[in-house]
C-alpha cells in the first residue's frame, strides 16, 4: 500500500523550491534592488554546493567541512559592471545565534575555492614575479563576488545577530579597527519585499498567515484556506509551505489533475504538523546545534553522538541519522 502521508523535511524541500531559477532570482532582485529585474533567471546556473576546504599551516593542514543550501552564478551583472557574481542562499528554520559566522565561513569556503582553482594553473614561475609565484596568484587575478542570503522560516521574531560586530564584547572606541561581517536577513513570518514571482508571493504569503500566532488557529486555518483558493496557489507551493510549517501532505488530497483541496490539507495536516512538528522540531533544533557547536569546535563524530545520545536521551540510530542530517 502507498504511504498516505508524506514527511516533509524543510532542508529538502525548501532547497528544491529555490532550485527554480524564477524564484530564486525574484527574491534576490528584491532584496538587493527592491524588486527591480537586474538579475535574469536566464542568466543563472546552478553551482556545486560543496564548499569544503582544507586551511594549510606552517606544521600542518586542518579541514573544514561546509555545504550551502543553494548557490548560483550570475553569468551577466552588466547594470554594476560585474560579469560574474555568486548568489548563495541558506534557510534556517530555528533561529542561529552564530549565523554571521556561519554565512562568513560559507563565504570564506567559496573564495577558497575559487583561489584553489586559480592557482592549479600556477605550476611553474614562467612568466611569474617571485611574490606572484609564492602567492599562488597573480596580482592581476580576480575572483567573483559572493553575496550570501539567509531566509528564516521560524515563528519567532528573529533576535539573533545580523553582523560579527553583534557577536562580540568590543568597546566602542575599537570597533572602527575590528573587521565586521553583516549577512543579509529575510523573515518569512513578516517582510516588506518586492516580488514579482507570483509563486514567491503566495509563498510567502502563505507563511505570513500560518506563521501568525496572535490569532487563534482555526482562524489561521481558515485565513489560510481562502488565501489559497482565492489565488489558485500551484501545488508545489502548497508543498513548499507545509514542509517550511512542519506539515504533513495527504497526497489522497491530489485529484488527477494534480490540484488540491486546501480546506482538506490544511484542516487534516496544520493541526498534527503542529502537534508533532513542534515537538520533532525543538528535538531537531537541539540536536543541530549540539552537532554545529562539536563541529564548530573540532570535536570528532564519535564525541558528537555520544553528545547527542546524552543531551536528547535518543538512541545511537537516531543519533546518527541527525549528524547525517545536520553534519554539514
């Protein structure tokens, strides 16, 4: 018998739904040039997101483990003068109190990478001065840019930091002198963005509605439902939005045609979504910051799931499954 209802993990389902060029390049124009159509859907193509690395020292190397969400390359930036640009994504269902270090350490693997590369082609001095040669780069080499967007789907107002400066004890009169990282922040639960996308509008229309929690929730539900119907909202949308809320989908829902009843996933699923994806959610919030503060700080996997088997009180299986879940 086929499965009935269908987990929705965010991760997976969020990173598909961005995947879609459109999308993707319509929440960029809009959070970078306030909806204007300077970045092309035409003009992106996806990118490996394995952003792994390895940081040589003077006694020996140290590897450092990174995956992003989503990144594309813009192939034609020609509006600012630049022919290439690297738009990466990241979606975050908990708030991350470290996050501007995570987008900085994404963004470090990312020009790592690009200097990786450039310098293979440097296997002799020909045609090299000798700082050139030792730097592995001429000082004619440029790399693309990288601009890094973090969307958070929490019902939460986000409280965390917005910059490296925001992390630290630092006085104010050595601040100007202390290198600072901001990372650009998108609330899902509430934002003023410009999209054109309507598959983006409904999206996050729908998440402003569900993630509202002043209203009681059958008038959620209810808000929820007539947005849905009133603008026919396409069904991979409807997906996207249960998965990012913690929903279950009935696909018995799906008539032939692939349409939805959204009276019917929204009443059957909302409720349990909330029921149990509240509670796998804060298990799941927990184990994924146990697993990014031992990787954070060197610990090996065997110490990560004797933490997480101590910390949640689970099982070694259900250990591992979140440090293959988590252990980017």
């Amino acid at each position: 018998m086929a499965k009935k209802t269908q987990d929705l993990k965010p991760d997976t389902i969020l990173k598909n739904y961005w995947r879609d060029n459109a999308q993707f390049a319509d929440i960029f124009n809009a959070v970078l040039f306030e909806g204007r159509q300077v970045i092309l859907p035409e003009e992106l193509e996806d990118v490996d997101t394995e952003e792994s690395s390895v940081m040589e020292h003077r006694d020996y190397a140290q590897s450092i483990k990174a995956s992003r969400d989503n990144i594309k390359v813009s192939k034609r930036f020609t509006t600012y003068g630049v022919a290439f640009t690297l738009l990466g994504m990241e979606s975050q269902e908990h708030i991350h109190y470290a996050m501007p270090m995570r987008v900085m350490g994404y963004d470090y693997g990312t020009y790592k990478k690009q200097y990786d590369s450039n310098a293979r082609q440097y296997k002799t001095a020909d045609g090299m001065e000798q700082d050139e040669y030792l730097s592995r780069m001429k000082k004619t080499d440029k790399f693309m840019p990288v601009i890094t967007l973090v969307v958070y789907y929490g019902e939460k107002p986000w409280d965390g930091a917005l910059s490296l400066h925001d992390m630290l004890h630092i006085p104010e009169e050595m601040k100007a002198f202390v290198n600072d990282y901001k990372m650009l922040l998108v609330e899902a639960r509430k934002n003023n963005l410009t999209l054109h996308n309507i598959n983006n509008v409904n999206f996050f229309n729908l998440l402003e509605i569900l993630l509202d929690k002043s209203r009681p929730l059958q008038e959620t539900k209810s808000k929820a439902i007539a947005y849905a119907r009133e603008h026919e909202v396409d069904k991979h949308v409807i997906i996207t939005v249960a998965g990012a809320t913690n929903c279950k989908i009935d696909y018995h829902t799906f008539d032939k045609k692939g349409d939805v009843d959204m009276c019917t996933v929204f009443e059957e699923t909302r409720a349990e979504g909330i029921a149990e994806g509240r509670i796998e959610g804060r298990i799941e919030g927990k184990a994924e910051g146990i697993i990014e503060t031992g990787l954070d700080f060197g610990l090996s996997e065997e110490d990560i799931l004797e933490r997480l088997q101590k910390k949640l009180n689970i099982s070694l299986q259900a250990a591992q499954e979140y440090l293959k879940m988590f252990g980017k």
